[in-house]
C-alpha cells in the first residue's frame, strides 16, 4: 500500500468520480503502471477510455507527470512509487 | 550536486521535461519555447511596429500560451528597450468565438478577466449551432462545421477591429490532425475564398510549414506550428494562471479527428519530426 497525491487536469477531471481534480489515494499498488490500472477501476466513473484503453498505459495524448518530472524520465510504468508522490494525468486532448 | 536527470541543454539543470531531443530543465523549456515563438514571429514578420494584432484564445492550452508568448514578447523586445529608437509598440485585442459546448459562458468571463488583468481590449461572440442543421451531421461533419464558423467569426472581428495580424495557436500536432482530416474528408488541396481578402487559412496542402498567410489586409500567424501540443499543455501549466480557461477535455471518439490523433499519437510517440514528416508527406501528395 502506498500513499499518493493524484492530480486530474486538461479535463479529465470530468470523468473521475465526484469531478474532483485533486485525490489523496492509499492504493495497493508498487508501480506507476499498477497505480494506472488502479486509477482506472477506482477513479473514473466513466468514458474510462478516455484515460487508459487498456490496462497499466494511459491514453495516447494524456500526459503523466511523477513530481511535475515527466514519467519518460522516471520509467514510465515502471517507476515505482514513493510516499508522498504525487502523480498528475493531463490530457492534451482538446482544441487549442 | 548532480542532476538525476541531466538537462540536455544546459547539461546542469534538473531535466523535467522530456522529448525525443532531450530532456530540458526548467528554464531550458522556457528558452526553447520562447525561443521558437520567437523565431516564427521574426522569421514571418508577424509581429511589426505599429501592427494592431488580434490573438485567437480559446481558452485551451495552445491559446492561453500563444497570449502569453505574445505578452512576454512584447515585454522583451519592446518595452524593456530603453533607446527611444526601439520605443516600438503593437496593439494587441483577445478574441474569442463561444462555443456553447466548450465551457460557454464560463470561459467568456475567465478569458475577458484575463484580458482586463493584463489590460487588453476583449472581443467576443457567441456562435449557436442551427440544431436543424448539426441534427444531420455525424461527429466529424459537426466538428468541422464548428471549425469553419470559428475561423470566419474570428476572421470577421478581427477585420472588424481594423486588426492587420491574427495570430492562431495551431501546434503541430493540431496541423497534423487537421492535414489527416481533411484528406479523410476529400478535401484535397484547394485553397477556398471564404471572406473578403482572406482565403482558407486552416492547413493547406500545398508546401511545407504554412506558418504566415498574407492576404490582403490581414496576415494569418501560426507562430506555434513547430511546437507540440504537449509542450503548448507543459508550458501552461508552469506559466501562472493560464490552466483557467482549460475546463474540457473534447470527447472525439467518434469522429475522424479523434482517429487522426490517436493515430499519430500512437506513431509519432511524442515526436515532433514524425509529425512533421506526416505533414510533408500528405503535402506531397
């Protein structure tokens, strides 16, 4: 179990449950990737394709940060999680 | 101490911001961004002494930045010259086109907020959809629709404000797009006379990097179109207040522009070449 600080932005907040933009999670998850597909069953309630077409990857388009660093520079689903990280999802699917 | 990620640029800062080029720092991002505004604006002339600009905001991330790339210019290059022969000076209008499905109302107050706080002028229009008409259109017909009213409504206020540039947050990747788009829709490479003085200024499929369009009266500026919009999101959010107008995400699945994306999405990964090489290629065709 790790505790995590999730942020939503670039609209996805619209399909999380209760619109919230900003959760403090306590998810039974060790990887970023694991955290993705955790997010996707417990966080969205809907379109949830939108965040991730499949399970441990996001949607083509949406952004993850890992402490405002950009998850290619951390592993990408392979990073594993730390205490107090705060993982952002930002999609860059909209018009300009 | 050293970086965990060195930047590629500066080789010192903490890298946070990735591309196929290198991960930057902080400020190497901030330099790069502003550094290619900056070029495209100088390259093209769009930016000149006494030119009355109107800068297209929508408030999604590729706009907000353009603004803030046009005010930060115009700090830079002209304000702060202290010779009286650089008291250069442009005057700049935010124009926006209200859709009522992006945001609506809701964007039109946080946008003219914006404007005012910066004191600029702030023009806006409100564009209702005829329901008899997007009723017999499918995803990517109403989409396109909505396009075309966007551009000649912001076409006619700039005309109407005596404005001589408009600048556009087209990145990119919104060009591949709309290049993948419109030859899915078929509509090849004709160049439409649409308003007086202006033709179709989108993406036209003739020639390579269609940054500036010089007709007649207006010039038409896409001074973002080697940026990705990626880039355009990250450099929102480390700029104060520009995430304000972002309150959507467009649901295009079911439409060619959603497939276009998750197409080059998926191919490029991330790579500002690989869109570019989309767009030579279909210009070629």
């Amino acid at each position: 179990m790790v505790q995590v600080k999730l942020e939503f932005g670039g609209g996805l907040d619209a399909i999380v449950a209760d619109r919230t933009k900003r959760l403090q999670v306590d998810a039974p998850v060790r990887t970023l990737g694991e955290l993705i597909t955790w997010v996707r069953r417990n966080c969205i309630r809907e379109k949830h394709d939108m965040f991730a077409v499949s399970e441990a990857t996001v949607r083509p388009g949406v952004l993850v940060l890992v402490n405002e660093v950009d998850w290619e520079l951390e592993g990408t689903t392979r990073y594993e999680l730390q205490p107090g990280d705060h993982v952002a999802f930002i999609s860059t699917l909209h018009g300009g | 101490m050293t970086p965990r990620h060195a930047c590629f640029k500066c080789g010192s800062g903490e890298a946070q911001f990735y591309s196929v080029a290198g991960a930057r720092c902080p400020p190497c991002f901030d330099a790069h961004v502003r550094d290619t505004f900056r070029r495209a604006v100088l390259r093209e002339g769009m930016l000149q002494h006494g030119a009355r600009v109107a800068v297209a905001v929508s408030g999604g991330p590729a706009s907000m930045a353009l603004l803030d790339l046009v005010l930060r210019f115009w700090e830079r290059e002209w304000r702060g010259r202290s010779s009286e022969s650089h008291q250069w000076h442009f005057w700049t209008l935010v124009l926006h086109v209200e859709v009522p499905s992006k945001g609506g109302a809701q964007t039109v107050e946080r946008l003219r907020d914006l404007a005012e706080g910066h004191n600029l002028p702030f023009a806006s229009v409100r564009q209702e959809p005829p329901p008899e008409l997007l009723h017999s259109m499918d995803g990517s017909e109403r989409r396109q629709w909505w396009r075309e009213q966007v551009r000649l409504q912001l076409t006619r206020m700039a005309l109407d404000h005596n404005c001589t540039v408009l600048l556009v947050g087209t990145t990119a990747t919104r060009a591949a797009v709309m290049t993948v788009v419109r030859m899915g829709m078929g509509e090849g490479c004709q160049a439409k006379e649409e308003t007086r003085m202006v033709t179709e200024w989108s993406v036209r499929l003739h020639g390579n990097q269609v940054h500036a369009e010089h007709h007649g009266n207006i010039t038409v500026g896409r001074p973002l179109r080697e940026l990705l919009q990626r880039d355009m999101v990250r450099y929102a959010r480390t700029r104060p207040g520009l995430e304000l107008g972002i309150t959507h995400m467009q649901d295009m699945r079911d439409t060619l522009e959603g497939l276009a994306e998750r197409f080059l999405l998926e191919m490029g990964q991330g790579r500002a070449a690989t869109i570019h090489s989309v767009l030579g290629v279909m210009d070629r065709m």
